[in-house]
C-alpha cells in the first residue's frame, strides 16, 4: 500500500471494495462510544474487539475516526514553529490511530463477512473516504510543511530511516497531486471520490455473480469427483438449503478441482463458463461499462500531473520503474510459454483421441486432461499426492518453517482468550524461540463460506514500530478451503500447499518487521510477492516433506517415490500456469498504456489476445470483467506483473539457499534473509535490499530454469 493511503487512514484498496448500510447514528456520544473506534484492551497488547463488531457501528465509526483524523492534521499545521521532522512527520505517523482501528473492522467485514447490508453501507462510504483522502493528500498547508523538511533534508541529510520516510511521504503527496493547482486539485478529488464508488461497485458485482451462480448437481453427475470433494459438495449444498444434492460453488477452490476430475464434459464446460463470466453476463452485474469508466478516469487524473499514461505514473516508484521494462521481462517469458503449450495441448489431444474421438481440447478440459498426461508421464495422481497434504500438518509445517528461519515459534492460544469474529478462526501467539520475547500473533481463518471473498491473502491488524513501542504484531491469514464435513480432514491440492506456505509468507514479513516508522512497513508492489513467493520452496525440502506430509489416515510418511514424481513434474503444465497468468499481466498493462476512447473491453481484450497469439485452449486467469486486483481498486492495476518481477527474484534467492552449504536451512543465508530481505520491510531500496543479500542483481536465468524453459542470451539485471 501507498504511504499516503496509510497516512490517510485507508486499508488497502483491494479490500475497499465491499461495504454495507446502517441506521442514522451520528450523535457525538454515541460515536465516541462506539466499540470499533475504543482502545484494544486484554491481553498481547489489546486485541481488536471482534466479538463487538456489527454493521450498524460502521458508518459512524469512520465517520468520526475520520473526523478525529483531521483535526490532528489541523494541529500540525497550526503549529507555528518551523517545520521539522519531529514536529510535523512524527505526529503525522502517529495521527489517525481510531480511524486505523475503525478499518480494521471495515476490512473484515469486507472481505471476511460479508453481508447486502453491509454492503449498502460501503457504497455510501466509499465517496466519503475518498472525499477525506483527498482533504489530507490536497491540504497545502501541510504538504508545505512536508515539502520543507523534505527541501531541508536533501543539504542536510537526516538518519537513513528518517530520510526514507521524509523521501516515501513527499513522493506519495506529489504523485497524488499535491503539487496541483487549485482547479487541478477539485477535479483530482472529483475522480478519486467517482472512482472510489465505482471500485465498490465492481467488487460487489463480481461477488453477486459468486453468490448466484451456484450449479447443483445430483448423485447421478458426480462421475469422477474425489470423495472428498464430493463430502464437500454435499455440506455445501445443504449449508444453502439444498440437502440432498452437491452445490459446486463460483469459486476458483471449487470450480478448480471439478474441472480437473469431472467426467462430465458437458457439466465441466456449465462450471467454466459460470466461473469466467463473472461480471460479464450483460445484466445488472454487468462490469464491462465500468471497466472502461475507470480506466478513463485513471487516464485523466495521471493526465493533470503530466504524464502520458496511467502505468507511467503508477511504475515509477516500483521496481520495474518503466511500462517498458516489466513487459520487456514479460514479453521475455511469453514465446517460451506459448511454445510449451503447444506441447501440452498435443500431449493432451493425443489422450483425448484414444478415450473421446473427435473432441477438440477446450477450456473447460484443460486440467481434466493435463491431470491425465501427468498420471501417463509421471504416473502423478493428484488426488494421491492430496492424501499427504491435510491441512493441521500443513499447518505445522509453517510453524516449523518459520522456526528454523526466523527462530519463531507458534502456540495455540486458548479458546475465548482471543475475540474472532467467525467461529472458524483460530489463533496463535508467537513468541521468539530463545528468549520467549512476544512477538505477536497469528489468526488464521481457512474456510470459503458466503460473504467471504475469494482466494487467499494475509493481512495486519496492527504493525509494529519503534515510535509506537514495538507493540505486538496482530498479523492474519485467509484462506477459502472447503470446510469439510464433520469428523473429515482438510485435504488440499499441491497448488493450495504452496499457496498456503505463499500467504504464511506475507504473516512472516508483518512479524519480523523491526522498522522505526509506521509508513516504513508499506511495500513496493512488485518487490512485497517475493518474500512470500520465497517461503513456497521449503514445502518441498526434505525437513518438511519427512515431518509434515503424512497420510492422514495411516500417519505414514509420503513415500520417496512419490515425492520424485513430485519433483520430476515441477515443470509440468507451466505452459499453462505461465500462460494464464501473463495474459492477465499483459493486458493490465496494455489496458493502462493505450488511450481509455480506444478500448471497450470485451473487444480490446479479445482482439489483444488475438495479437499475442493466445492459445484458444487457455483463457486468462482473471478475465477483465471479474479482475478484482486491477479494477477492485488500484493495489495491483498496471502491477500485476510483479508476480513475475518477483518471480526472478524467488528464484534467483532460492538458488542461494540452494548453493548454501546446509541448502534451505543453512544458518548464515537465513540470517541474511532475515536481516535485508523481511525485517527491514520498506526501510531500504529493495533493489539494494536484495544485492546485500545476494552480492548481485538478480537474473531471470533462474526463472527459466524453474520453469523448464530455455535461458534467453541476455538475462534480465
């Protein structure tokens, strides 16, 4: 997230996207009583109180959060003294702290629990927040403050991290338009506020679409579908009042394993479409106007500051720092991609021809036959692998992980200790190793339910810094497994695995933070997936693989054998993991380098996919009318190429640990991870950040070798 949105009290802008309505509560008692803006109390620290939560104190929570903000900003800039770090940053970093605690909840709520009339109370709010953000990133007498420390500070430079904050917040009020004249800045917050309420809107149309389009099935349509699933499937449909049948949800964790096992051709192509038409029905959840709404809006604000296109000003303060480089590195990886499809579609037609004469691969049949080419080549069965792979080990694997890394460990803290707000979620209490130091806690939430969003992402409920004490990091993982039916195991795919140890990845870097300032625990977009990236490795090390991934009947280790044809099919299907995710990358981009009048954007993407020579057997992992990361908000929009940025650089480290004397457990690599590469969060130049680590830039050689793809003569730096 950008400095200035923490400054200005917002959560990040992919969770902005999903509130609700509340009755008229705007008294000044009954605000300054309201739970979700009062002090966390109990133990670790004060916890948030999830057990007070409801709709109905949203509203006025930020509401008066926001109201408070403000009136510390006027003190700021009503203080008469000359302006210094220590009388004008300071007390910016440290403003707004009821505001925080209000979107604390307002997160949740958004993304965990959901409901239509919370999201009433979103849409109403969403042009309010973005009013106040704009009142804080426009109010001239305190970017003129800001902008004198910042002048002062490049004679007479401050400490390393003071200077990088004073560099991070200067930078984040310019490139929001502080720098504007006063018509400029009206229309600037004119399009924030606009575009706030259509980011709501998006969001919550693709999550309608998730909540309708639910396909019921009876016993008769189950040919295929592992038992497990199955058991899911009848918990899902009876949780929707539909007992008796099996309820394939809209979701990617459901959609996924169907078209993989299914028998059924026709059924699979019903799941396809459903899931990849989110959004894109031509009803009144529709998203195609909207999309070309904001992408015209984005235009014209980067406009006013004077730059040429929307990822111009959006890169250039991420690694990349050009559109050019990141598809430079994308367009790098695309041939080899496109060409190793070709070779997994012929492996898979060949299948097809024997079992099914005459069918065509599709879509909608792609992972049913890859999972059969991979049983055929590495005689790889995934639901075989999936009995080694139950979630409580799992998650003890990370537990384990993080203790040999970062000297952490994990203890369970007793039910009713702790407010959550679902019954699903559990929580842990970390501590370091050797001096049982607190150094906060864990809250994992696994389980897809209704009202919450899909996929899986980590978050913070509270950062730690030095300026505030170092109080205990509130850290939070969520998942959206199938909950199973009672008295049954979790049992997830390889791919949900590394997902799994991905997020607990994210947990690791709120944890370790050691920085000096709040607005040093931001990230830079394609530099904050690396770490979590990097975490997915230790699954497959041997450490884990003896320990944790046993079968969950017999508690017997995952055999050898096995775990070869693991490791053999690493680089199978990447044509199309690679592929999916790089139609996606790309079109972002291109979305946001091409002139907004041009596009509409069912055309735009079909004829740019067109051009690209997109395999017709694939489609895009996230489909423009449901791409929640670029058109839910703005965290990832022309940014969803930092998977890929981060990618080089996953598996550049990786090779180090690799070349490591002891591997991925040698004492002296974890040391340096620990100290440049998560502590520090964003209290350094990533790209510095990473040469002290490894001795060098990183190279996109490891990357293609990851993939098993050929290394281009001249390697990215």
């Amino acid at each position: 997230m950008n400095t200035i949105f923490r400054h200005i009290g917002v959560i990040s802008l992919a969770v902005l996207a999903g509130c609700a309505k509340t009755p008229e509560t705007n008294s000044e008692n009954i605000a300054m009583n309201n739970a979700l803006l009062a002090e966390w109390e109990g133990p670790y620290g004060g916890v948030p109180a999830f057990d007070k939560m409801t709709v109905d104190l949203v509203k006025p929570a930020l509401q008066k959060g926001m109201e408070l903000k403000l009136a510390e900003i006027d003190r700021i800039t009503g203080n008469a003294e000359e302006p210094t770090f220590e009388n004008t940053i300071e007390p910016l970093e440290l403003s707004g702290k009821e505001l925080e605690r209000a979107f604390v909840y307002y997160g949740i709520f958004s993304s965990n629990v959901s409901n239509p009339e919370f999201r009433e109370v979103q849409k109403e709010m969403a042009p309010q927040i973005s009013e106040f953000n704009s009142k804080i990133s426009q109010n001239e007498a305190l970017f003129q403050r800001i902008k004198k420390v910042y002048e002062k500070s490049k004679k007479n430079p401050l400490s390393t991290e003071k200077q990088r904050v004073i560099d991070l917040i200067y930078e984040d009020f310019a490139m929001e338009g502080a720098n504007l004249n006063e018509a400029e800045k009206q229309r600037y917050a004119a399009i924030n506020k606009e575009l706030s309420s259509l980011y709501t809107q998006f969001s919550n149309n693709v999550l309608a679409d998730e909540e309708n389009y639910v396909l019921y099935l009876d016993e008769g349509q189950l040919s295929g579908l592992p038992e497990s699933y199955v058991k899911s499937a009848a918990k899902a449909a009876a949780d929707r009042g539909k007992g008796g049948q099996y309820a394939v949800t809209n979701t990617r964790s459901s959609m996924d394993p169907f078209l993989t096992y299914s028998d059924n051709r026709q059924l699979r192509e019903k799941v396809w479409r459903n899931y990849y038409s989110r959004g894109d029905n031509g009803d009144e959840y529709d998203n195609n106007q909207i999309i070309s709404d904001i992408l015209k809006l984005r235009d014209e604000r980067v406009e006013l500051l004077g730059y040429d296109n929307y990822a111009q000003w959006r890169l250039q303060n991420r690694m990349a720092k050009t559109p050019e480089s990141a598809m430079n590195l994308m367009m790098q990886v695309w041939p080899a991609a496109l060409a190793r499809v070709k070779e997994e579609v012929s492996d898979m037609q060949q299948i097809a021809d024997e079992e099914n004469p005459g069918i065509t691969i599709k879509p909608w049949d792609y992972r049913y036959y890859a999972e059969k080419v991979r049983k055929a080549k590495y005689d790889l069965d995934s639901e075989e692998v999936k009995q080694y792979l139950e979630l409580g080990n799992l998650t003890q694997a990370l537990f384990f992980t993080a203790g040999e890394l970062f000297n952490f460990e994990f203890t369970p803290v007793k039910e009713n200790t702790v407010p959550v707000f679902h019954e699903d979620v559990k929580v842990w209490e970390v501590t370091n190793k050797d001096t049982d130091k607190l150094v906060g806690l864990w809250y994992l939430d696994p389980y897809a339910r209704t009202g919450k969003r899909s996929g899986a992402w980590a978050t913070t409920y509270r950062g730690f810094n030095q300026l505030e004490g170092g109080e205990p990091v509130l850290a939070s993982n969520n998942s959206n497994f199938i909950k199973p039916a009672p008295g049954e195991p979790v049992l997830v795919s390889w791919d949900d695995a590394e997902t799994f140890f991905h997020e607990f990845g994210h947990a690791l870097h709120f944890l370790s933070s050691n920085v000096a300032y709040p607005t040093l625990n931001g990230g830079v977009r394609d530099y904050t997936e690396f770490q979590s990236q990097l975490l997915e490795r230790w699954l497959s090390t041997d450490q884990v693989i003896n320990k944790y991934l046993r079968h969950y009947k017999t508690n017997d280790v995952i055999p050898d054998e096995l775990v070869q044809k693991i490791k053999k099919a690493a680089t199978f299907n990447q044509g199309f993991a690679t592929t999916e995710f790089l139609a996606s990358a790309i079109m972002d981009m291109k979305y946001h380098t091409t002139d907004p009048d041009q596009i509409d954007p069912d055309k735009f993407e079909k004829e740019t996919l067109q051009e690209l020579n997109m395999p017709e057997e694939i489609v895009m992992r996230h489909r423009t009318p449901h791409f929640g990361h670029v058109f839910s908000g703005e965290g990832y929009a022309a940014g969803y190429y930092g998977y890929l940025w981060a990618d080089v650089l996953t598996s550049d480290a990786a090779e180090a640990f690799a070349e490591a004397p002891n591997g991925f457990y040698d004492k002296e690599t974890a040391r340096k991870l620990l100290k440049y590469l998560f502590a520090p969060r964003n209290s350094m130049d990533p790209a510095e950040a990473y040469r002290k680590f490894r001795g060098r830039d990183a190279k996109i050689d490891a990357l293609m070798r990851d993939r098993g793809f050929p290394v281009p003569q001249d390697s990215l730096q």
